[in-house]
C-alpha cells in the first residue's frame, strides 16, 4: 500500500467500523486534541499564536507580513501541524498544546476537551498518556499538573461518559533525575487514575537503560511499564531497545516496535518473551506510516496478530496528520488484512487495557460478540 492508497474508498465499511467501539491505549494529549478546539481555546484566552522563526533544518523562515507568520484560523492551525517533522520541528508544533496546558485552568479545560474528541470516536474507555515536566512554565509542580489533570479528566467523563487513565511519560532526552522525579511524582497518583509510566520521545541517543532508575522504583507497585521502542532507529537498533525495554526496564507494554516481526535479538525470541510475560504491543501504523514506513505491510500485523501477541493499534496522535483517528487506522488495515483483524486487535485493546475491571473487559468483550 503506497501513500496514494491511502484513501477512505469503501464509505459503507467505513461507517460500520466508526459505529464499532474503539480502545485506544496509546495516546498523547497534547497530540490528539481537535485543532477546533485548540483554537477555541486560544481565543478564549486571547492569546495569538505564530508560526515557528525557522523551520525544519533550522533556516530562518521569511514571512512578508504579521499576518502571514499569525495562525488565524483553525484551518491554518491544522495546516501548521500537519507540517510536523515535513516543514517544522516537534517541539514547535507540539509547543502550542503544551503552552495552553500550563495552568489549573488550562489543563482541565484541554482534559474535557480530549473527553469531547473520544466521545465522537466512540471509545468509551482510553489511556492518556503525557510529560507532565512540560507544563510547569506558570510555576505549577509536578504534583499539581498530575492532579489537575486527573481532575479534568474526572470532569470530562461525567459530561461524556469517557473513561480515562492517564499514563505518565518520562522524556527520554532529560538527565535521569529528572525521570525519576516525575515517576515519583506519578507514583502518588497510583491507582487514583494513573495506571502506568511510559519512556517516550527522541531514541536516537537515548536508550531505554538511561532512565532504569526511574523505572525500578515502579518494580513491586501498582504502576505499569510501557517503553517507545523500536520507532525511530535501524533494525539492529530498534530490536535493541525492545529487548533492553523487556529485559531491563521490564517492560509491561512496547510502543511501536517496527521490527518486532523479525522476532529475534540475538537469538532471544522477543515475541515470545512478550506472550510469556503478557506484554502488550502498542502498534502505531499510521504514525509510522507518516515519518517511517512506505507502506503499513512493512509492519507485518497480520503476522504478529497470528501469534498469541497482544496486538493493540493506536492513532498515536491523530490531530498531526490526515487520517489520525483510530477508526482511519482501522480501515486501512481491515481493507489490507480483512475485519477479523480489526476485531481481534480491538479486542486486544480491551483484554490489554490496564484500567478496565475484569467485569468491564467481560461486558465489552461479550458487545463485541453479540455485534
């Protein structure tokens, strides 16, 4: 399936599967709040918002006005995000979320607003996931910004009905203690909403055992594991960090994992380490699909999802690029691989889910027979 294929052809098929519910499990907030609301929320607060000084290989951007360089509208917001790591620089784009989530105020109000999103997605129970030491700019502590945010998640499902846990990230690119700060941080918030940590941004330069520290001090409480790994390097790299990720960091979860279905790292059967121990995978194709692959078979779903591997899809961060809902991601992949897949992926996600009650799991897992 090349780029040009990715087109949503099959509007009957496509309906079906929107009025499915979805379970996404990898999500980050500041990446999946609709530009609408985003928007919204920057005029709310009177606040202007700009296009980046420079753009991706750090040339000076020339702009022949104030109105030019002035993000406007929401179309123009989209615009400029759609542009991530093809014309602009991560922290750029995601700067703008980040720098309307830096008070009490703002972080319930982004909370309620990703509750609105999921609800039109159908997914009635999701997990969050964000680096809480990038919202302390107006003074907030690490504390604060978990606790607030819990509160406008709390809020945003008694008006929609989503249930959400957070995940808590650490910024593979921060110095250890910094990791092990914001763990110690989430590990007071255990089990009143936040279900697990997660070592995520930048691999290149930054692998999984540079932050073991703060990942032992959840060894032996309620707190899950889950690790970017395998997304951005070469194969020998990316099999690496899933094996490090397993072994050392002890992982409960592996995000993306491209080469997973090369299955070996030195003769260790990674695979069937991550079914010995219930590891899910927290596959991600259309955001490997923008910056990674040419085509989602280089994934090879359908081969992992053969095997007893908990295989979940996830849409990553569905407001940086067309075709970011998870139900996007499921059409491709049910059009390439036929609908079992996608029904035994979405009941992956619900089995794989680590804030759902075994009644819950029960209760969706029967929906999905029945329908």
């Amino acid at each position: 399936m090349s780029a040009q294929n990715l087109v949503i052809e099959d509007q009957e098929y496509f309906r079906e599967l929107k009025a499915r519910k979805t379970f996404p499990l990898h999500l980050h907030w500041d990446g999946s709040v609709p530009v609408e609301s985003l928007f919204s929320l920057t005029e709310r607060r009177g606040k202007m918002i700009f296009l980046p000084d420079n753009d991706l290989n750090g040339e000076r951007i020339r702009y022949d006005s104030f109105t030019q360089r002035l993000i406007s509208t929401p179309e123009k917001l989209r615009e400029f995000q759609y542009g991530l790591l093809t014309r602009y620089k991560m922290g750029d784009v995601f700067g703008i979320p980040i720098s309307f989530m830096q008070t009490k105020e703002d972080l319930e109000e982004m909370a309620k607003a990703l509750c609105r999103y999921l609800k039109t997605q159908n997914s009635p129970y999701t997990e969050v996931r964000f680096a809480p030491q990038y919202h302390l700019k107006k003074g907030l502590s690490l504390d604060q910004v978990m606790g607030y945010s819990l509160d406008g998640f709390i809020e945003g499902e008694e008006q929609t009905g989503v249930k959400t846990k957070l995940i808590i990230c650490i910024a593979r690119d921060e110095a250890p203690e910094i990791g092990e700060a914001v763990v110690k941080a989430a590990l007071q918030f255990a089990e009143r909403g936040v279900v697990g940590i997660d070592l995520a941004c930048y691999e290149p330069g930054n692998p999984p055992e540079k932050h073991l520290s703060a990942f032992q001090l959840t060894f032996d409480t309620p707190l899950k594991r889950t690790v970017h790994a395998g997304e951005m390097g070469s194969e020998e790299e990316n099999l690496r960090d899933t094996y490090v990720a397993l072994t050392e960091l002890q992982a409960d979860g592996i995000s993306h994992s491209r080469h997973l279905y090369q299955r070996y790292y030195q003769n260790k059967d990674l695979i069937e380490m991550m079914v010995h121990r219930g590891v899910r995978l927290e596959s991600n194709p259309l955001s490997n699909y923008q910056f990674f692959i040419q085509n989602l078979e280089e994934l090879h779903l359908d081969e992992l999802v053969e095997t007893e591997l908990l295989v979940t899809v996830n849409p990553d961060d569905p407001a940086m690029w067309k075709h970011g809902d998870l139900v996007d991601s499921l059409y491709f992949l049910g059009k390439l691989y036929g609908d079992d897949l996608v029904r035994k992926v979405t009941a992956n996600s619900v089995r794989a889910a680590w804030g759902l009650s075994e009644r819950e799991k029960s209760g969706y897992l029967a929906e999905m027979v029945i329908n």
